[in-house]
C-alpha cells in the first residue's frame, strides 16, 4: 500500500513538475487591434492565397523526384524577390546528381549587424502532395513577410532563407537544406540570435477535439484546433517566451506555446532541427501539422483546404512579432 501510495505521488509529482515546465506561456493583455491592421491583414489574405495556388495547382508536388517542379517553386522565391529589391543568393548542393538550392535575402541591421534573426521555411513536399499547407502555407508567409520587411531598417540583421529538402527521405540527413546551411553558418562563426522556422500554418477548427498530442502535452493544452503554436526545446526556452510574449502584445489571433524535452514526438520535425543541432536557438511557428490537419503528407493537402483568413491573421501577428524582436522605435534592437 505504501508502495502504491508512493508511485502515485511520484506520478502526480512527476506531471505537476513538467507543466510548470512548459507552462511559459506569458500573461499579457491582448490588445485590440487598430483599423489599419485589419487592412492589412484583408490585404495579405489575398496575397497568400495567391501563392498558396501558385506552388499547390500551378506547380504541385515539388522535390528531387521531380527536379523540374522544385526548380519552378525556387524560381517562384526567387522572381517575387528579385521583384521587392533584394538581391538573392543561393546555396547550391547536389542530391542524387540533381543541384538543389537553398535561396536567402538579408537585410542588414544598422545598429547590432553582427546579430542575425533567420526567418525560414522550405519549399519542398513530399513527392505525391501538392503541398498547399506543408508548406505553402507557410511559404505564402515567409514571402510576404519578407516584402514586408522589404522597406524596414533594422537594428539587427533580418535573414529569410528558403530551404529545399525538408521531407523524407532527407529530413535529419546530410541532404536536409537547413542543416547544409546551418552548419555553413557554424562554420562561418555567425551570431544567429534567433532562428524563426514557419511549418504549416494554415488550418484552423473551432469545434471540439479538432486537435491532438503526444503525450504528456495531451494533459496541458486545449482541444480545439484554432491556434498557432509556438514550440522550442528547452534550450530555446527564453526564446519561445519571448516571441510568444510579442505575438501576443501584438495579435488577437490565438497563440500557445511549449518548450519541453527535444524528444517528444513532433516538437523537432521541421527546419529549426537543423539549427538546433549546430548550437542555435529556434522555434517553430506551427498550426501543429498532423495533431490538426486529416491532410497532412497526402493528395488532398489543396488550397481548398486552407483558412485564408486565420492565416493572413497569423501572418501580420509573426511580423508584428518580428519586428519587435529586430527593430525598436528609434531603428535599434531590442532584446529577445
């Protein structure tokens, strides 16, 4: 009996300690949002879905299995790029005798230029998935973001890097896109302050039991699929927190956050691995891909299935976010 006793106090001890672990989530007022920021976001709405249909009906499924279409969808980045200014350079790398090709834009900061905050997403699917949401979704975002920072002056360095080869079978391999160039960036010495990956990030439900979790995050957070996540380990922990804490001063949209052990299931299935493997801190803006999405990695990830709206909401709450973490009302950095 003592015994039983015991195990269940430890068990109970056990889950108490690991919410207070994860359970960073800062307590903030959530503002209400001016006028001008609903025009924007009505503004970003149609922009992303017309990137959205670009990669998932106009490309389709797009990797090293079929280089063409990987080649269309970098071709994509790198016109609407070249379109807003910026000057793209290219990391190429060969797979299987195919050339594949990590894309970057940088804005120089002014004030702390050897600090860098890389916004990432790839670019890639797997082979039979037209990839609406994973990750046109988040590549919608990733270009809009970067042509909304296309006219800022920054205190810190901002990075937006497009990344090929995410998925399987490369994902956590030599020939992962993020981890050629996240290793580049060790071998270089480059201060990377923060390292912000978007992975999927454009289906939300409001009803009940719409969204599922590894164990033991089932025990902590809510059932209903209508937020963006922002997830790190625990080494990235002070990050989370505090671009949770400025998405949430600066969006309405609702936002949760974890930073528990690397281990469990799905919190490192995205680029933010990579830097993470080298030393650096980063997160992943998230809808939770396969704890939400019934589409996820199949035929049936069309534009169709994406929520416009909520991801234009989501968009405008990461630049927000961003340009807290970058830029300061006198054009330096604030702390992270």
């Amino acid at each position: 009996m003592i015994y039983a006793s015991l195990l269940v106090f430890l068990a109970a001890f056990s889950i108490w300690a690991y919410k207070a672990m994860i359970d960073i989530r800062p307590k903030v007022n959530r503002p209400k949002l001016h006028k001008d920021a609903y025009q924007i976001i009505d503004d970003l709405e149609a922009r992303l879905k017309v990137h959205v249909e670009v990669l998932a009906e106009e490309i389709g499924p797009r990797g090293v299995f079929v280089p063409d279409k990987l080649n269309a969808a970098a071709d994509y980045i790198r016109g609407f790029w070249e379109k807003a200014g910026y000057e793209v350079r290219a990391q190429t790398f060969m797979v299987q005798d195919i050339a594949c090709h990590n894309l970057a834009v940088e804005i120089p900061g002014k004030s702390k230029p050897d600090e860098i905050v890389i916004v990432g997403a790839h670019y890639d699917t797997v082979s039979w998935s037209p990839g609406a949401n994973d990750n046109g979704s988040a590549v919608a975002a990733f270009l809009e973001l970067s042509r909304l920072f296309s006219t800022i002056s920054t205190g810190r360095t901002v990075r937006f890097v497009a990344f090929t080869n995410e998925e399987p079978p490369f994902f956590k391999t030599g020939s992962m896109g993020s981890l050629v160039y996240a290793k580049e960036c060790r071998s270089k010495k480059e201060n990377i302050v923060a390292m912000v990956c978007l992975e999927t990030i454009g289906y939300y439900r409001d009803e009940p039991k719409t969204q599922k979790y590894p164990f033991p995050l089932s025990l902590f957070y809510p059932d209903r699929g209508n937020f963006v996540a922002v997830v790190g380990n625990l080494r990235s922990k002070p990050l989370v927190r505090s671009f949770t804490r400025n998405f949430m001063e600066e969006s309405d949209f609702p936002v949760e956050c974890a930073a528990p052990f690397g281990f469990i299931t799905g919190i490192d299935w995205s680029d933010h691995w990579s830097f993470w493997h080298c030393g650096y801190p980063a997160v992943m803006i998230t809808d939770t891909a396969l704890f939400r999405y019934p589409y996820y990695h199949s035929s049936q990830d069309t534009p169709d299935k994406i929520d416009y709206h909520s991801l234009a909401r989501v968009t405008h709450g990461v630049y927000r976010a961003l340009s807290r973490m970058v830029v300061s009302d006198h054009g330096h950095s604030r702390p992270l």
